[in-house]
C-alpha cells in the first residue's frame, strides 16, 4: 500500500509540475559558468541602444534584463559589452571581422542590405538550419521558437531572406521601421491657416489620419508649397538627401517605386533597362522639385538636420522614420503637437494610386565563429528577446517590433505616438527593401553618387545619370559573377 501511495504522489508531482510549467527543469549546460559577449551595434541609433540597454543591468527598471533573466533561469552569468559604429562604417568593421574568422562580435546589428555579402563570407549563422536543425557540433537543439510569426511578409523579406525569392533565412528582426510623417499640429489645424489655404486651393487641408491616409502627393507638394515662408524662417517640409551612405537613396525610392518604377529585375538580374526608366528619371525630377520647400541647405540634410529643423520649428512636416519617433519627439511641446500619419501616396499614369516606401530597420545576426558558449548565450539571448513580455517592453521604451503578437495587439497603437502610422506602413504593399546583393557597398555608392550629383545640380539631365548608373551597377554584378548580363555596348559611351 505504501508503495502505491508513493507512486501516486510521485505521479501528481509530475503532473503538477507539467501542467504548472512544462517540462521538469534540466540543468543548462552552462550552470554555474561565466561567459563574455559582445554586441555590435549602430551609434547613435536608438533601436541599437535599446537592445544593449534590455541586455545588460539595469538599476532603473523593474524589468528583468537578459542577464538578470540567464541568471535566475539557466544559472549562469552573462558579462556584456557593446561596440558602436555609425551606420556608414559598421558594415566595413563587421565584413573585416567576419572575412577574419574573428569572434570579436558575437551578435551584430546589421542593415538588411549587408546580408548577401556576410553571407558569402560564411561569417553568420542560417537561421533556417538552427531552427530545423540547431548546430549540432555545438550541442545546440532546434530552436524552434525562433520560427517567428511576423507582422507583414515585407519583414521577412526585408529583413531575413537571402537570396531573394528564396525560404532561407540567415538573420531575426531587431529593429522595425518605416518612413512616416510628421506633422506640425498647431499650423495644420490653426482656424486661420485652413481658411487661407482653402480659399487658395478650392480644397480643405487634411486634419485626420484616415485624411492623410487617402493624401497624395500633388496635395501635400500643395501643403508644402503653402507653408514655404522664407522670410519667417519656415518651410513646407524636410526629408534625407545627403549623400552619407543610403540618405539620398532611401527617400527617392518612394517616389520611384509609388510611380510605378524600379531599382532592378531580381529574377534576370537586370539593371541596365529597368533603373534608367523614364518613370524613374521623372521621379528624380520630383524629388530634387521638393527642395524649393525644405530649408537652405536641405540637399545635405541627413538624419541629425532633419531632426533638426522639425524639431527647431523651421519646418511644417517631416518625412521620417519611426524609429526615430523617441528623437523627433524628446520635447514634451513638440511630442504635444505633432501629429504623425502615412506619408503621402503617388497616381500612377494609369490613374491608380499607390504608396510604396523604402522599408527601414536592421535585423541582428550571430556569428558562426562563436564558440560553443558564446553560441549557447547568443541563442538563448535571442529567444529571450522574442518573448512576448521582451518585445512589449521594447514598444515601451521607443522600438518598433515586428512580431504579429506585439504588433497586431489592440492596445499597441497607443504605446506611442508613431505606432499607428508605423503598424500602417509596414504593410508589403506600402514598404519595400532593394537588393541584399554582396555588392551592396559598391552598387550603392555609385548610386549615391550619381543622385546626389544630380540633386545639388552638378550635372543637369536625371536620364542621363540613370543611364550612368545603371551601367556601372550592371557591370558591377557582370564582373562579380552575380550576373550573366554584361552592360550594353552603348554603356562604353558612358561618361
């Protein structure tokens, strides 16, 4: 009898401790160890402090921290530290680790763009192989809970596909984003300001979100010109055009891609004849049009000017990103009146109207010469950060997460002031990433160059530019195997 009492209690234990929790705890392989991480992570950059901060101790929040989180779990202790770059020399630092086999930086926050080339190097971890497979050499299970139900497939392909087209996976989202407006509240609502406007345009100025959601950009170009008051220091808007790594690049794509317009055919690996289109030599005129309403000097504006000039009041609007909500909204005036909606949309030629913008963000990657406990932290690290309490508290302080959980929940859109527009614009209809080639750093410096010579007026004629640099790009993918298309012969004329 006694033997059969003991078996029953036994069997309610386990039972208790099934339904109560899961699994009996098993002892982690690193109990009782000590190990070094480090982050490589963007300076300056919010979503990279975040994810460093959420790491690491912290003696001002209740929330319970990766490290604090390893310890009372796993028992073990995680020491971290990070490393910052800005963005347009992060990727040269993290190619030269990686080209060097070196565990120097054991996760990386990367642009999604730099994906093809590590991947080439076979510096990072497949993501699909760790989750289906997990790393065996290093006593690493499948991690299945890092196959993540994502908000939009545009983040997936964004941030996580390589080669384009294809299921692989080789990186996890860190950081979402998107171009968002924003907006001076109290000039766009001011009674007088809507009178004046209307009776100049025939039309009332938007007030809503669901009004600035149906916004196009003959309008807004309208709002803006309005607004252009040089002798009151005010002008209509301000958006990125400096030609520091992808600025220029980032904000005239929309007015490529809404236009009906292209960067190349990922499927014939094409440039030549798709980038140099009339649509998109058009765009270019467009956009280089919006500088007769953004401040003097707005053709170098990066990230700091425009936070600047929104923020100083010497701007009616900003073309920004979301991630940078946190900066554009530090002063509590300015937090208070700013209104934050999708940015305006485009007409086609074929009468259909269409808002396609560059798609922002970095995803993070781990190091395949990690050693085994490096390996096991950064895995652990990562499946801690998609727990749906991580990515709330992520909201909370200023990031953007990308899980359909966390995104799609009710109450996200309230969290802060540029979620809505956010959530709104990380739709795959409305963002878009370009090529994850491993040229990337060459395609887009020729790129760059060859914008800004046009926006600062170094040269006249944007087919011409286009026809540059579609030449270049071209033999750039030719001559690195990336493509079996040469440039056209025309291109030796190019000059």
């Amino acid at each position: 009898m006694r033997k059969i009492l003991l078996v029953v209690f036994l069997l309610s234990f386990f039972l208790l401790i099934l339904f109560a929790g899961g699994a009996i705890p098993q002892e982690h392989p690193l109990e009782g160890r000590t190990v070094n991480i480090t982050i490589l992570g963007i300076s300056g950059w919010l979503p990279s402090t975040l994810a460093m901060e959420m790491a690491a101790p912290d003696a001002n929040t209740s929330f319970s921290e990766f490290a604090e989180f390893a310890r009372d779990n796993y028992g073990y202790t995680v020491n971290f530290s990070f490393a910052e770059l800005p963005f347009e020399t992060l990727f040269q630092q993290a190619r030269d680790s990686l080209a060097n086999r070196s565990n120097d930086y054991n996760i990386i926050i990367v642009d999604s763009q730099w994906l093809g080339a590590l991947v080439e190097l076979e510096g990072i971890v497949n993501i699909t192989r760790l989750i289906e497979d997990g790393i065996p050499d290093m006593g690493i299970d499948p991690q299945p809970n890092l196959s993540l139900r994502l908000f939009s497939p545009a983040v997936r392909d964004a941030y996580q596909v390589y080669p384009d087209g294809t299921d692989q996976l080789w990186a996890l989202p860190q950081e979402g984003d998107a171009i968002v407006l924003y907006v001076n509240k109290s000039l766009l609502e001011s009674p007088k300001e809507r009178a004046v406007f209307e009776a100049e345009y025939g039309f009332p100025m938007p007030v809503t979100f669901e009004d600035f959601e149906n916004l196009t950009m003959p309008v807004f170009e309208k709002m803006a010109r309005f607004f252009t008051r040089p002798a009151l220091g005010l002008y209509g808007t301000a958006m990125q055009h400096s030609r520091t790594y992808d600025f220029q690049t980032m904000f005239l794509y929309p007015f490529m891609f809404s236009l009906g317009g292209d960067s190349w055919n990922p499927k014939t690996r094409e440039v030549y004849g798709v980038l140099n289109s009339d649509v998109n030599a058009h765009a270019m005129e467009w956009n280089k049009r919006m500088l007769d309403y953004e401040p003097p000097g707005a053709a170098d504006f990066g990230i700091e000017e425009s936070i600047d000039a929104y923020c100083g009041g010497s701007v009616f609007s900003a073309f920004q990103w979301a991630a940078l909500g946190p900066s554009m909204l530090a002063d509590p005036k300015v937090r208070e009146n700013t209104l934050i909606v999708p940015p305006p949309g485009f007409v086609r030629s074929n009468g259909t109207f269409s808002r396609i913008y560059s798609i922002g963000g970095q995803p993070w990657v781990v190091n395949t010469y990690n050693n085994p406990d490096q390996m096991r932290v950064a895995v652990d690290f990562l499946s801690w950060w998609y727990l749906p309490q991580t990515q709330i508290e992520f909201a909370r302080r200023g990031g953007n997460p990308t899980d359909a959980r966390t995104v799609g929940d009710p109450s996200f859109e309230g969290i802060n002031p540029w979620n809505r527009a956010y959530k709104y614009m990380l739709q795959g209809n409305r963002s878009r990433d370009f090529w994850h080639e491993p040229s990337y750093a060459e395609m887009l410096a020729v790129q760059q160059e060859g914008f800004t010579a046009y926006l600062s007026g170094r040269t006249s004629d944007p087919q011409k530019v286009l026809d540059q640099i579609a030449c270049q790009q071209q033999k750039i993918l030719f001559d690195s195997g990336r493509s079996t298309i040469p440039p056209p012969d025309s291109c030796m004329d190019a000059d």
